[in-house]
C-alpha cells in the first residue's frame, strides 16, 4: 500500500478537519455537517473540540471509494 505509506508520512498518524478536507476538496463544514448527521462514512476521535481522523483509515477508504490502481 504505497497510498497509505505516503499518507502516513505526510500527515502522521491523525488528520485533523482541515486536512481531510484540503485532501477531500470539500470544505469543513461539508464535513462538520456530515458528523452531525451521522453521514460520514470514517471513524473518527473527538479530542476536546477536535476530530481526528486514523489516517489508516482515510487511505483505505479513499483506495476503496477511489479505487486506485495497484503501483
């Protein structure tokens, strides 16, 4: 999985809001709304008033939705 390697590496082991989004191309409160209505389809932690996200996760959900050829 060089997606999620690559992913790993540039943002850790957590994506904050902003980052998913920037990544997504949507905009925050797309997400944020999307959380409230109990529509997103990723796991995500409430750290306080953040949500982070595993970016594990994010990458296999972006290589099944996306589905990206094998490199």
């Amino acid at each position: 999985m060089n997606f999620s390697k690559s992913m790993d590496d540039k943002y850790g082991l957590f994506m904050d809001i902003a980052d998913l989004a920037d990544l997504m191309r949507v905009k925050r409160t797309t997400l944020y709304n999307q959380i409230y209505n109990k529509k997103l389809a990723l796991p995500f932690v409430k750290s306080g008033k953040r949500y982070l996200f595993p970016t594990a996760e994010v990458a296999k959900y972006l290589e099944k939705e996306l589905q990206l050829p094998e490199m």
